[in-house]
C-alpha cells in the first residue's frame, strides 16, 4: 500500500538543520509542524481580517449613531438661536419704545420748565419779603 505523502528534497542551512533536530528529532516532523503553523497562520490572518471588518462596521454604526445624535442637538441648538434672536429683537424694541417715551417726557418737563420761566415773576414790594 502506497502512503498519501510525497518526498521532498531542499537544501537548508546546516544551523537550521541542527536546530530542527534538535527540537523535534527529525527533519520531517520540523517541516511538517512548518507547513502546519503557515496555514494555521494565513486562516488566522483571514479571521483576523474578517474581525476587523466586523469591528469596523460596528465602529461605523456608532459612528453613524452618535453623527445622528449630534445632529439632532445642532437643530435644537439652532432652533434656541433662532429663539433668542428673536427675543433679542423685541427686548431692542422695548429699549427703542422706552427711549423715545423718556424723550417725549423730558421734553414735556423742558417745555414746563421754559413756560414757567416766561410767566411774568410776581414783582414783590421791598418791604414784603417775607410774604
């Protein structure tokens, strides 16, 4: 009966050899256990990427998450701007309204004032000061 296994020549260098033999006996099991760990390696390598991608696109959701939430609080922030201004402009009215009602007031007392002044000043006698 004929074994599923081929024979395989290469040339390596003596230090390798020795620790090779060393470590695992014999030359085949050291290259065997070699090829093993490689394609253990490359299917750890594509786990490895698969569980980036996956980390990845959860990153990217929350991502998405957390731009949707700071949307929303940029409207709202926006919408009490729009709110203030609004309020600023009637309390500039207010401030207009009131000026223009404490003009008006102080030219009513200037122009009481300027009456009062133009009235002919009773003309007192000398001696009757004190009344």
């Amino acid at each position: 009966m004929r074994q599923d296994k081929v024979s395989v020549g290469v040339r390596l260098p003596l230090e390798l050899v020795n620790k090779c033999k060393q470590d695992y006996g014999n030359m085949t099991n050291a290259i065997n256990t070699a090829l093993e760990l490689m394609y253990n390696k490359d299917a750890n390598e594509v786990l490895t990427n698969c569980q980036t991608n996956a980390n990845n696109i959860l990153t990217n959701a929350n991502d998405n998450r957390l731009i949707d939430e700071k949307n929303i609080r940029i409207e709202e922030l926006n919408s009490q701007v729009i709110f203030l201004k609004e309020q600023l402009g009637s309390k500039d009215k207010q401030i207009e309204n009131l000026t223009e009602s404490m003009n008006n007031q102080t030219i009513n007392i200037h122009n009481l004032l300027t009456q009062k002044a133009l009235q002919e000043p009773k003309i007192k006698k000398w001696f009757e000061f004190w009344k």
